[in-house]
C-alpha cells in the first residue's frame, strides 16, 4: 500500500487542479470578440458580424479564480479589428490571448429579383429586401420597398443586383399629345382651356403646352395627370 502512495496523492492532486480549472476556447472568445467590438460600433447600422476569426492560442486552461483584462488596439471600426485578453492571479499575467476578427455589418436593401429593362415601372413582386454587406453597398442603395414603389428605373438590372437611388426617376404624369386643362391663376381671376402637352411632365415640372383655341404655345406647370397651370 506505502509504494502506491504516491501514486494516489498525485492522482488526487492532478483531479482537484483539473475541478479547479477553467478552459477559455475559441467559442468564448469569439462572443467575448463580438460584444467588446460591437459595442463600440455605435454608428454602425445594421446587423454586425464576424466574417473571420483567428485566435492565438485557441484554447488556454487557467485557474478558476483568474481574472482577465480586454484591450482593443486602435479605434473598432469595420473591417480588421485585433483584441488581446491577458490573464492574472494575484497581480501576475498567467497568459495572453490574441483575437483578430474582420467585422461586417448587414443591411436590407431592395434587390431586383427579375431583369428590368430600362422605363420599367417598379412593383412589389419586381424586388425583394436582402441583407448585404455595408461595405460593398453604394452609399445610395434602396432599403425601403415605399422609396421604389412606382418609380421607374433609367437603366436596366440584372437579377440580383442592388436598386439604387439615382437609377430611379417618377415617371411622368402627363405624356406628349395628351389633351390636358391649362388653368390661368390670377390675383382675381381665373380661366381655363383646353390644350397639348408638348413634353413630358411630373408633378411640378414646367412644360411646354399647345393653347388648342389660340394654337399658341405657352409654358405650364404640371398639376397632376390631367391639368396645367400658369400663374400670373
């Protein structure tokens, strides 16, 4: 029995140091990554994201009782961000981790989910919301279905391919050849007339309207579908 003594008191040793451990691994440190870069992402819009990790070591086993200290080198930001995690007990570093992690943000925006040639008016089943990443999105990209809807594209897209603000125009109300009502405002008085668009109008716009009862050509602002106005 006295030649297994020590056998049994190193047993017993190396159990209650492993009771007394504890194991950090790369899951630990990867939400540990995410919560300390995130939370300093404050402007940063949309879903973020580890889209790499690496960890160095990968796995540390530490007394229970150790305590750890996270520092961040340089601003967080998207992109490349580096952590390092060191160790202590009783004022002394144990170990020292490194965390390097490529942040990504997603956000919905409005995808074509069919050709769309150019003059296109846009519907609800032409697009759809998918997340993308911010950093490969242009600054003017569609994240709103009511930002599209009704609005006609100036060029054509491809299936899949992010809708984006200046590809889209409000198609025009009034149509060249179309018989509209000019109404002419004064401070006390108003008339009206019959006349031809000359142009293309949107709401707003100015356009160049044919008087059917005097054939002059006078220059009109667009009310709505069916009626111009001149102010004087």
């Amino acid at each position: 029995m006295r030649k297994y003594l020590p056998v049994i008191i190193l047993t017993i040793f190396l159990t209650a140091q492993a009771l007394w451990a504890k194991t950090y691994d790369e899951a630990f440190f990867r939400k540990l990554f995410l919560k300390e870069v995130s939370e300093r992402l404050t402007w940063v819009k949309g879903e973020i994201k580890i889209e790499r990790l690496i960890v160095e070591p990968e796995r540390v086993e530490l007394p229970d009782n150790a305590s750890f200290v996270v520092r961040l080198k340089g601003r967080p930001k998207l992109g490349l961000n580096t952590m390092l995690v060191d160790f202590y007990q009783n004022d002394r570093v144990l170990a020292r981790v490194r965390v390097m992690g490529f942040m990504e943000a997603y956000l919905p925006v409005l995808v074509a989910q069919r050709p769309l040639g150019r003059h296109e008016v846009i519907d609800e089943s032409d697009v759809a919301l998918e997340k993308r990443p911010v950093s490969r999105l242009p600054q003017d990209a569609i994240n709103s279905l009511e930002n599209a809807l009704g609005k006609r594209l100036k060029v054509s897209v491809r299936p899949g391919q992010v809708i984006r603000a200046y590809a889209l125009e409000v198609p025009p109300v009034v149509k060249r050849g179309k018989i509209v009502r000019i109404v002419a405002r004064g401070p006390n008085f108003m008339v009206t007339a019959l006349g031809e668009a000359r142009q293309n109008g949107r709401p707003g716009e100015i356009i160049r309207v044919r008087n059917l009862s005097s054939k002059k050509e006078i220059f009109a602002q667009v009310v709505n579908a069916g009626t111009v106005e001149v102010k004087f």
